[in-house]
C-alpha cells in the first residue's frame, strides 16, 4: 500500500515539488483567499478533497477516454465533484462559503487540477493517483495555511478569529498592519515563503 | 453613463489580476515577453466578450430561481442555479473550441502567433471568474455584462503587458540567487498592486 515509490508520490509534493512554490500551480486562489485563516483552511481541505477524488475518477477512466476530448471530460468530472463541495459548504458552513464566493467555483479551473490530472492520473493507477491528488492538495493547503497565519496575525491581530495579540502591546503602541489585509500582500508575502524555501533548497534555483 | 463607469472600474479598480487574483498562472508562465503576452491578453479579451454574453442569458432564463417561468408558469419554483458551474464551463470550453477553429480558418497568421495559448484560455480562472463574478452582481441587461466582459479582458491585457515589459528590463539587473525568476515577478505583481490601488475612488 505504502511501499517507497508511493511514499514519494505522497510527500514528494509537501516541500520539493510543492504545487504552489515550485511548479507554481494554483496561485490564483491561493492568494485571494488567504486573508483570513479560517476560509484558507476551508479552501485547502476542499482543494484536496477534489483532486484527489478526480484524480482517481479519471485515473479509472485512463484507458478508455479518447485523447482529443480528454480535456472535457476532465473538466465535467471535475466541475461535478466542485458542485458537490460547493452544495456541502452551502449546507454546513455558509459563513465561509460566503467568504469564499466565487473561489469555491474556481476549483475547476485551479491548474493544480488539471496539471495534476493531465501529468498523473493519466498514466497511473488509481491508488497512486489518489496518494498524489492528497500530497498536491495538501501541498497547496500548507502554503495557503502558512500565508493566511502571517496575514492574519500581523493584519488583524487574530488567528481564527480569536485575539492574540495581548492587549498590552497595543497599549505600548502596536498597531495592526492593515497593509496585509489587503491584496498586493498577498503576493509578497508568497514571494518571501518561495525566498526562504529556495535558500535552502540551491538546486530549484533559476538563472535567470 | 452607467456603463462607462463600469467599464473604468473593472479595468482600474477591480482589476482581474491586481485586485482578485484571476488568471495568475498563465499571467505569471507567458509574460515573457511583450508580444507573446499582448496576444494572449488579446485572446482573453476575446473570449470574454464572447462567453459572459451567452452566461448572462443562460443565467437569465435557466439558471436562476424562477427563470424557466417564462415557459409556464408551473416552472417558477424550479431553481437551477447549482448547475451554473458546470453549464458555464461547458460555454467556455466549446467557445473556446469554436474560436480556435474559427481563428484557424480565417486567420492562419494569427492562430500561429496565438499557438497553445488559444486551448489553455478553457481553463484561465480569469474567464470563469468574471462569469461567476457576473452572477453575483445581478447586472440588468446583456449590454452591461458585455461591457464588464470587455472592461475585465482589457484590465487582464493591461496588467500582462506591463508585466512583461518589466520582466524584460529585469534581466539585466542583479536580482538575488533565490528570488530570481518566480520569486522577483511575485514582489513586482504586489508592487504594481499596491500603484493600481491608487485609482480607488475614480468615479465618472
């Protein structure tokens, strides 16, 4: 079941061959939804939820899916399983939901997905293609975690809504940053993450 | 009136990239170069003006609470709208599909410099997010989606040629090792963010 190929295809895309840092998959949602923890938290768990449920869907379908519509199948087994997590956010969360609007919708064009589905499960069985559709999605969940604690804490001061900042310091004069809470942040907060990931690991460095 | 304020706002304020973050992937993968990027902003543009169209009245008389009641009346309580996800995507895969076909035939010379860039428009975010963005603003006529489809495609064009025009000079300057490439395009797209925030509050 685990055996060392399967362990790779599992963890290989937590750090070195992260969805977001390193084969930069994902960005849009990554960044738009990070301003608070808890909708980043949603959003990872449902992200890995849909790949790893098409990429067995599609995994199973390998051989009989003819190449030239590939890509529409792809995108109604997809869109299918997005509409079931959109139903299910509707019906047990409708706070996040809201906060989510239109990204829960965007899964379906997330190029995690598709690259996913496209590299992967097209030539792999199912129980691989599942491992990886977990490693990618949680890959992808802990960037989104990562950027969302950094925004939050120095945005608003909270973490889950709860406050953590003590009220001492702001008493000494801490302000909130409000500059984080808003887009361009983002981006420069994921740039920072891809500078420290990429000190460490030489060999992901470009040359250009 | 209206419309032109609307056109002004979803190029400047609610820009697709700087603003929600729509269509990064290919945004940041072929901004290059300047050519390469105003085509393929040119061909979002396009597809936008094509798609949010045929979304809008689908939404109109399918999708929404109430729409089929223009077939009888019995039809009013239906709601639909769970299947705009797929329907929409469906819209813009075969527009897509049709397009290319189209540009292949009347225009050889464009479809080349166009390349793979045509059949990867079906899964630009940007695209499906102004449909999805449309449904949740409730726009009153055909004529405004359009407006907000071309205002959005022209905001995306902007913020790509730009980009790319920057990534051009960039090469000669000393970028530190790991932040070269993807790192240093991140902090420049944040950086051209924060000077688009500048045009809040423009109103005509």
């Amino acid at each position: 079941m685990l055996n060392k190929k399967n362990r790779a295809v599992l963890f290989n895309p937590l750090s070195k061959d992260n969805p977001v840092l390193v084969q930069i998959l994902g960005i849009c949602s990554s960044l738009a939804v990070t301003a608070k923890l808890e909708p980043a938290i949603v959003m990872g768990i449902s992200v890995t939820a849909v790949t790893a449920f098409s990429n067995v869907i599609i995994s199973f379908m390998r051989n009989t899916i003819p190449n030239s519509i590939r890509i529409i199948v792809q995108l109604v087994v997809v869109a299918a399983l997005v509409i079931i997590v959109d139903q299910v956010l509707k019906a047990y969360n409708y706070e996040v939901s809201k906060q989510l609007s239109v990204f829960v919708g965007l899964i379906i064009t997330n190029c995690i997905l598709m690259g996913r589905l496209e590299a992967f499960a097209l030539a792999n069985k199912p129980w691989p293609s599942f491992l990886d559709g977990i490693g990618n999605g949680l890959g992808y969940g802990i960037i989104l975690v990562i950027v969302a604690t950094i925004r939050e804490l120095l945005g608003s001061g909270t973490l889950l809504g709860y406050h953590v900042v003590p009220q001492w310091l702001y008493e000494l004069g801490y302000e909130n940053n409000g500059l984080m809470i808003l887009p361009p942040m983002a981006l420069i907060t994921v740039a920072c993450i891809i500078w420290a990931h990429r000190s460490k690991n030489k060999d992901l460095q470009e040359t250009n | 009136m209206e419309n032109l304020n609307l056109f002004i706002r979803s190029i400047f304020i609610d820009n697709m990239i700087f603003a929600y973050f729509l269509g990064m992937c290919s945004y940041l993968a072929v901004s290059k170069n300047v050519k390469t990027a105003f085509g393929l902003g040119i061909a979002v543009t396009f597809m936008l003006v094509i798609t949010l169209p045929i979304d809008y009245v689908l939404e109109m008389y399918f999708l929404r609470p109430g729409a089929l009641a223009w077939i009888s009346p019995e039809l009013a309580s239906v709601d639909l709208s769970f299947l705009s996800l797929i329907l929409f995507i469906a819209v813009i895969a075969s527009a897509t599909q049709l397009v290319e076909m189209a540009v292949e035939k009347f225009s050889p010379s464009l479809y080349a410099s166009l390349g793979i860039f045509l059949p990867l428009i079906a899964v630009n975010c940007a695209i499906l997010g102004c449909s999805l963005f449309m449904q949740q603003r409730d726009f009153g006529s055909v004529l405004t989606a359009t407006v907000y489809g071309a205002g959005s495609g022209l905001g995306w064009l902007l913020a790509i040629v730009c980009l790319a025009a920057i990534r051009e000079r960039l090469s000669y300057s000393n970028v530190p090792k790991p932040l070269r490439g993807i790192g240093i395009t991140f902090i420049i797209t944040g950086l051209m963010g924060i000077a688009f925030m500048s045009f809040l509050g423009i109103k005509i």
